[in-house]
C-alpha cells in the first residue's frame, strides 16, 4: 500500500524492497504491528472472475455509523480495481445509485453482473441493472445476484486497510470526545455537526487510499490498475440511457411496483435553510483549519487537530443559529 500510495499521491517509483528498507528505519514501531497482525480473510469457496467487467463487488462499512458516517466502495472482482466510493452520513438507495452505480458504468462500462448482501439500500440499483441488462457484454449470466455479505470476499481486503488507516484513528478520538463528555449524540446539532466532519475526513482518506490501493501490487495477481486496463471489456452506454437517480426511482416505483425509503438526515443542522449563513461557518471553517492536516494527525495518533475542529464547528453553528 506504501509503494501504492507513493505512486499515486506523489508520482514517486520505487521498488517494495526499498519501501520495506525504508519503513524499517523511518516507522519502525508500524512496521511490526503490520507483521504481527496475523488476521487473514481466507477463502474457502472457489471464486472466477475473468476479466475487468465480469463482476462488480458493491459493499458497505459501518464501522463510523454510530458518529453519522458510511462507506460503500464498489470494486472489479477480477483487477480488484476500485471503481467508485463514497461516504454519506445514512446509506441510502438514490445516493448509492447516483454515486457507486452510475459512476462506475459512466467512468468504466456496464458491469456483467452486481455482487450485493441483500441490504434494501441496494434495490434501486439492482432494479436499474435489471433495466440494463441486455446491454451487457455477457447475457449467459445472472444480471446481479445477492449473497451473505461475508461472502462478498474481494472487497474485504480493502476493508481491512480502510479500518486501520481511516476509521479506527477517526473512532478513537469520537470515543474520546463522547467519554470527556465534549460531544452529545442525544443532540441533533452535536450529531449532525459530528456526521459532517467524519464525513469529510474519511472521505478524504478513503480517497488516498482507493488511489494507493488500485496502484499497488498484489501478490499473485498484479496491479489493480494494469490489470483493469489489460483485461476490461465492459461495455459503454449513451449517456441518455442512463436514468438520473430521480428517473430511476420513478422508473423502480412504477416498473417494479417497489417503494424506497425516503433519505433521512443524521442529526439537525439549524443553518440548512439558510445559505448566507451556511456559506459564512465554511469559509470560517475553511480558514481555520485544513482537512490533509487533520487527516495525517489522526494516522500519526495525533488527535488535537480534529478534536478542536469539531469542538470549533459545533461552537461556531451554534453562534450562528442565533441569526436564522
């Protein structure tokens, strides 16, 4: 992921063995906690993806639920090439849609079949790809099937690396805040203001490391992003026959007969209605603190950063509630 993440984020070549060399003078504590971490996903059920396109692998992490964050990634079964992610305070069909499903068709091709758990926040989806089905490259296969998510193995991998670089550091300065009693979850604003900021940060690290993953070296297998350019064959749709999200609800409502659960908001942000004042706290915000900032002091177990940029944006929405 190293080797991965340099090439991505800094346009930096250079071999695992100096990477390793490197990591072993500069981190060297970080380096033995990877090698004694002896936890593995192994896969006792035979799996055949063939090439970039067979299978797309869409799934959620709510290890941030409970602070108003969740991540869904979607992910090519053969490259393992992550295709799209997005953080969003509530899972929600319209949202995953728009963001997981049309942008990986949009940026990469219809998909042979979607791989789901069997999760509601995926019928929108499912009844789209169903719509879009005889387009598809492959018509001998299933168009989607739903499995027991802790089947959906290709995606666990990266799961593993999200969780110990983006949501367990982000979790314990949370937990931290909520023992020291600085943050109420029985508080609509405290939530809606907790939800945004985690939010904004894991997107932010998710984003590095989506990048590093698909650039670095997987054992036996290759580079995901080599082998999603050698091996696609997806097809690519007009844009015109891709239903915006509102189409496609109106088309699941009608065609399927199905009812989705309207989105729901994660707490109560008292600016909402107005956008002066909305503008006015992320400038201020903006211009007091820096997200890659925050970011790499929770990676380095350093907490206060983002710690006082919560502290400052619950404070600073409560000031300016006063003039709505």
């Amino acid at each position: 992921m190293m080797k991965g993440y340099l090439d991505f984020q800094h346009n930096v070549k250079v071999s695992q063995r100096r990477v390793g060399q490197a990591l072993h003078k500069v981190a060297p504590h970080y380096q033995t906690r990877r090698q004694t971490d002896t936890a593995r996903l192994l896969n006792p059920i035979p799996y055949r993806a063939d090439y970039f396109g067979h299978k797309l692998h869409i799934d959620q992490n709510e290890k941030l639920v409970m602070y108003g964050a969740t991540h869904v990634i979607g992910i090519d079964g053969h490259s393992r090439f992550i295709v799209a992610c997005k953080t969003m305070p509530i899972k929600n069909n319209k949202i995953i849609y728009e963001h997981i499903y049309c942008e990986a068709i949009k940026s990469h091709g219809l998909f042979d079949q979607i791989r789901v758990d069997h999760g509601k926040e995926f019928y929108l989806m499912l009844g789209m790809q169903e719509q879009l089905a005889n387009y598809r490259q492959n018509q001998s296969m299933l168009c989607h099937r739903q499995t027991q998510s802790k089947k959906n193995l290709p995606i666990e991998r990266f799961w593993k690396e999200v969780n110990t670089r983006v949501n367990y550091p982000i979790k314990t300065a949370l937990v931290h805040l909520d023992n020291s009693n600085v943050i109420n979850l029985d508080d609509e604003l405290h939530k809606y203001c907790i939800s945004w900021l985690t939010c904004i940060v894991s997107s932010y690290g998710i984003k590095i490391c989506t990048g590093s993953w698909n650039k670095h070296p997987i054992a036996d297998r290759g580079i995901p992003e080599i082998l999603k350019n050698r091996t696609t064959r997806t097809i690519f749709l007009s844009p015109l026959l891709i239903p915006s999200p509102d189409e496609a609800v109106e088309i699941y409502e009608t065609t399927f007969n199905g009812r989705l659960t309207e989105e729901s908001p994660f707490g109560l942000d008292p600016l909402k209605s107005n956008q002066l004042l909305t503008d006015t706290r992320q400038q201020n915000f903006d211009a007091n603190f820096d997200i890659s900032g925050i970011f790499g002091g929770l990676v380095n177990a350093q907490y206060a950063d983002f710690e006082n940029a919560l502290v400052y944006y619950i404070t600073e929405t409560q000031r300016l509630s006063a003039f709505v």
